[in-house]
C-alpha cells in the first residue's frame, strides 16, 4: 500500500494525541455538583490555566482562586487568577505564587469545595521551601537531579520532602473543605503521588528515601536541606478520609496513544503500542526501538498495511555534553544513529505540553536522508549526540517541531513509521 506522506501522517498523529487531553474537551465530565458553600480553585502545572479556563465555561455557580502555570502557558479567565512561574527548575515568582495559592485556601468550611486542577510541571510550579531551606537550595538539587538521568517518580520524591505544599500538604491546608483533584497525567503509571508531587495525596515514601535518591545520583545537597531530609518532619502529614472519587484522572497518556492509534488506523497504518508509561534513558530505548523497527522494516502486517509503533512515557537523559535539546529530540538522534539511514523509515518523537525539556521545540522527525543531509551540512549526527546536541542537528537539517506551548501535557509521545522498503 503506497503511503502518500509519512511525515504528514506522523504529525496528525501527534496532534490527535495532543487534542485528546485538551481540558476544554475532558474536564466537564468531571465537574461535581455546586456545593452549599464557597468553591475555591487551586491548581498548578503546564495545563493548569487552559483547566481553570475550562472549568469557568462550564461551571453554573461562582468561583474563586489562583492557579500557576509555566511562563508562556497562560490562557484567559474570568475569576479565576492565573500567575506565571518557571519550570522546571523553579524561582521567586513560584515561590511567591504559592504562598498566595495557600492564603486562598484560609478559612474554609465543610461546605466549602475546593478544586485542585493538576498537571504535568506542577511539581516546579508549586514552590515553597520547608523551613531553614532557601530557595537556591532547592533549585541546586532539583538541577542536578534533571540532569543525573533520575526517572521522573525519584525526582518528585524528593521534592516533595523538600516542600511545604508537596506530598499531601495543600490538602491539609484546606482544612475541613472537600478537596476535589482534577488531574492531567504526565506521570508513568499515572501515579498521583508522582503528578506534581502530590499535593493533595499522601506521600508514600519512607523516612530516608530522599537522601538515598540523592546518594545514588551522586547529587550534592547543602547542610540546610540534607538536615531538613533527616528530620522526621519532612514526613508528609496523615490526611482525612477522601471519597473514591475525589481524584480523578480526566486525561492519560494511554487516552492520547489511543487517539493516536485511531488516526493511524484512519490513515492506513496498522498501530501497534508499545506501551505509555515508558522509562529509561532516551538513547537506550532509542537503541532498543532501532533493533526492533530494523527487524520489521521492509515487511506488512497481515493484512498488508505498513505498521507504526506507537509509545509513550518518560525517558530521561544524562548531561555529559554542552549541547541543547531535550529527551525527545535526543531519542530520535539517538534513533538516527541506530538506524543509520535505514529505508523506508520515518519517526517522530516530541512531548506533548510542545516543549522538550527547556528548549522551544516540541521534539523532531527523522526522516531515511536526516543524517545524510545533515553529513553534507557538515554536521555529524555522532558527534552531536556525543554533546548532547540534538537540538542543533536537527535545526540543521530543518527538522525540528515547533508546535508552542499546548497547554495540556500527557508527556512524551513516539510514533516510527515502517513502510515497505524500495531499495
């Protein structure tokens, strides 16, 4: 079966899976009633303003209440306050945003609701030192575990200990209110004590499982903090009884890989789902995707039509160079390489919130030409993996994708199409 345009295709894939976790589309099936009291809103993360913005359209009572997003992820809302802070290493702003999110939670009764809108970069966002800890403290460790290679479920263990929002707190700062989450998964597993670290669940790890994450990426901590991690007050707090339903998922990575697979089928592929809570480090899953699309280039399914492997999850990449670009856009270097310009192969690798790591790029695609192209550019795809540098090889070779800020994030999103080969 002939396929017109593969790197087209790619990218509906990837904007079905986008579209799939878009608030304005999954949030109102989750709304409660209104309740006899006050309905606060409280929420963070790269989603959180496109959240607030949704729950205002289709809420029938009034609102109140502050949310915090990531610089540039801002959406328009009527009551609901939206402050701007940075990820993923968090600064002032964040500080300061959350100390305003916890004052609004002041005061509150058992007839009062509060609803917590959680997504992906809510950990960063969420920012309020425990005591005798500085802020500079915090941004040093949180530093240096995004570039150890920690996965992500380690990294927001530790911050959660290193918190006074984290882990349960914001729930406890609601008093007596029912605390409703409303949560986007950008989390491996959908773990919500990893989605933003938890702010309204109950920190599930033990006394010292900070310091050994932090001992075994060789991470350095300073006295302040590594005294805060060994007191037995850095536990999360006991909270009150939560009905069943009081946190609620309204958007997946599997929902968007399905969505995905959707538009493949539609388009003639046949998907194939590797899974959507994939870890491990960016260019050893790249390796392992290489040997396995190489085993299967060249070949159909049964019923004739080209395959695509379809993944998620959250790789990680260790820093050693001084290059740029995030784990997407260094998986599919990575992939580049393994593959070596392999016909018939096309893939695209790109975080769905429509920036990979710090960069303004959503990810790639690679293409069977990308690395001869960009040899003849002068630019080694070897050498630039080596630095770190995927960002720059691709954006040599124009094959960076740029999307902006989505405002949702269901993370990251891999798609390699396999098509009969012609030579």
């Amino acid at each position: 079966m002939p396929v017109p345009d593969p790197q087209s295709d790619l990218r509906q894939m990837f904007d079905a899976a986008v579209a799939a976790a878009d608030p304005h589309l999954c949030l109102p099936p989750h709304l409660p009633p209104v309740p006899a009291g006050r309905t606060v809103v409280v929420g963070a993360g790269k989603a959180a303003a496109a959240m607030a913005a949704a729950l205002e359209t289709h809420w029938p009572g009034p609102l109140s209440g502050l949310v915090i997003t990531r610089y540039g992820h801002a959406a328009a809302t009527r009551t609901i306050e939206v402050l701007e802070a940075a990820h993923p290493t968090p600064d002032l702003n964040g500080v300061e945003a959350t100390a305003r999110l916890l004052t609004s939670l002041d005061g509150l009764t058992a007839d009062d609701l509060v609803i917590c809108l959680l997504s992906g970069g809510g950990s960063a966002l969420l920012t309020a030192p425990p005591p005798g800890v500085s802020l500079e403290d915090k941004r040093s460790v949180v530093s240096a575990l995004l570039r150890s290679g920690a996965p992500i479920a380690q990294i927001n263990a530790v911050r959660r200990r290193l918190s006074r929002v984290k882990g349960g707190r914001l729930r406890q700062a609601a008093g007596p209110a029912r605390v409703l989450t409303l949560a986007i998964s950008d989390a491996p597993g959908d773990d919500p004590a990893t989605i933003a670290s938890g702010p309204t669940v109950a920190d599930p790890t033990a006394s010292g499982d900070a310091l050994a994450i932090l001992q075994r990426y060789g991470v350095d901590v300073s006295p302040a903090a590594r005294a805060w991690l060994a007191d037995p007050a850095s536990q999360g707090p006991q909270l009150p009884a939560a009905r069943p339903d009081d946190y609620r998922l309204i958007a997946t990575p599997a929902l968007s890989l399905e969505a995905a697979a959707r538009v493949a089928t539609d388009l003639g592929y046949q998907p194939v789902v590797l899974g959507d809570a994939i870890e491990g480090e960016a260019r050893d899953l790249a390796r392992r995707h290489a040997a396995m699309a190489l085993n299967l280039a060249g070949g159909l399914s049964r019923d004739g039509k080209p395959i695509v492997l379809i993944s998620g999850g959250e790789t990680t990449v260790t820093v050693v160079g001084s290059g740029r670009g995030g784990r997407n856009t260094e998986y599919l270097l990575a992939l580049g390489v393994a593959l070596d310009g392999a016909a018939g192969i096309h893939a695209l690798a790109a975080d769905t919130d429509g920036i990979d790591g710090v960069e303004d790029n959503a990810g790639a695609i690679l293409a069977p030409d990308s690395l001869a192209r960009a040899a003849a550019a002068g630019v080694l795809a070897t050498a630039r993996l080596a630095d770190n540098d995927a960002y720059g090889f691709f954006g040599a070779i124009d094959g960076l994708v740029f999307t902006g800020p989505t405002r949702t994030n269901v993370n990251d999103f891999r798609a390699i199409i396999l098509t009969p080969r012609t030579s």
